[in-house]
C-alpha cells in the first residue's frame, strides 16, 4: 500500500531515481550510529524534501492550428 503511494508520487518527479536514493540514504541513515546526533538526518531528510519538490516540467500547448482560427472579415 504504502509503495504504490510512493511509486504514484514518483511518478510525477522530474528525478524518481536520485528521490529513491536520497529517501534510501536517509532511512539507512536512521539506522546507523553516529557522532553527532541527528546533524546529517536533518540535512538529508531536507535533501529528500527538496527533490521531491522538483516536478516535471509541463510543456506549454502547441500554437493552434491555422484551421482552428476565426476568420476576420
């Protein structure tokens, strides 16, 4: 359930990869140990939260067709 959420909001990202690594990255961080506390979770978990911001670009509509414009008279 909870993959299908994360493959649909994937999806949508101009980089679903490098989002998978740095959100990988972030949870295998939560496990290991280290010498300051927290210090690198919060920096990656901002890291995951900006490329998941990066959305696909969308491409702006082509330019109407000559048949498709009004006539002036």
């Amino acid at each position: 359930m909870i993959g299908g959420l994360v493959s649909r909001f994937a999806a949508g990202l101009r980089f679903p990869t490098l989002y998978g690594l740095v959100g990988g990255l972030f949870l295998l961080d939560l496990v290991v140990p280290d010498l300051v506390p927290f210090a690198d979770e919060i920096l990656l978990a901002l890291g995951t939260v900006l490329v998941g911001s990066l959305r696909k670009r969308h491409r702006d509509a082509p330019p109407p067709a000559a048949a498709d414009l009004p006539e002036h008279k």
